[in-house]
C-alpha cells in the first residue's frame, strides 16, 4: 500500500469519526430537549458502559494508540425556571 493510499484511509476514517461525532451529539441534543423541562431533574445512570476509541494517527503519522473505557456511574441535569422582570 502507498502513502497516498494511506492518506486516503486516513481521511475516510476521520470523516465516519466526525460524522459518528456529529450524530451522537445531536441525538443526546434530542434526548435533553425532550426529557428536560422547567425545574425538573433528570438522572442518567449506567453500567460497565463500554467506550471503545479507535486508533488513531497524529502529526506526522505519529501513532497515538486506542483506549477502551469502561464506565459506571450517572449524569444528573437540572434545569430551573426564574421569573424575569420586564424590561421597560
């Protein structure tokens, strides 16, 4: 395989990770608009929730590795209405 046929790789694989990026950011947008509204609390809790980041290349086709998390825990939002004063 040639460099140009790596770079070509390299970049098909940085643009599914942008777009993968992209989708999992809207669709947790998506899930706060929908689950939060005023003055309420919302929970998030999970188990040996597996993160799996792909390997990766940086400057001069350094090799950065990949990592495998596993996590516990939970994520709690809370939003609150105030009353404003009109302005006037």
């Amino acid at each position: 395989m040639n460099q140009d046929d790596n770079r070509s790789q390299n970049m098909q694989g940085q643009q599914q990770q942008q777009q993968s990026s992209s989708q999992w950011s809207e669709m947790i947008g998506q899930i706060i608009e929908k689950l939060t509204g005023k003055n309420m609390s919302t929970t998030v809790s999970f188990e040996d929730l597996e993160v799996d980041i792909p390997r990766a290349q940086g400057p001069g086709g350094r090799d950065l590795g990949s990592a495998k998390w596993t996590i516990n825990g939970k994520v709690v939002w809370t939003t609150e209405a105030h009353k404003t004063e009109s302005g006037g």
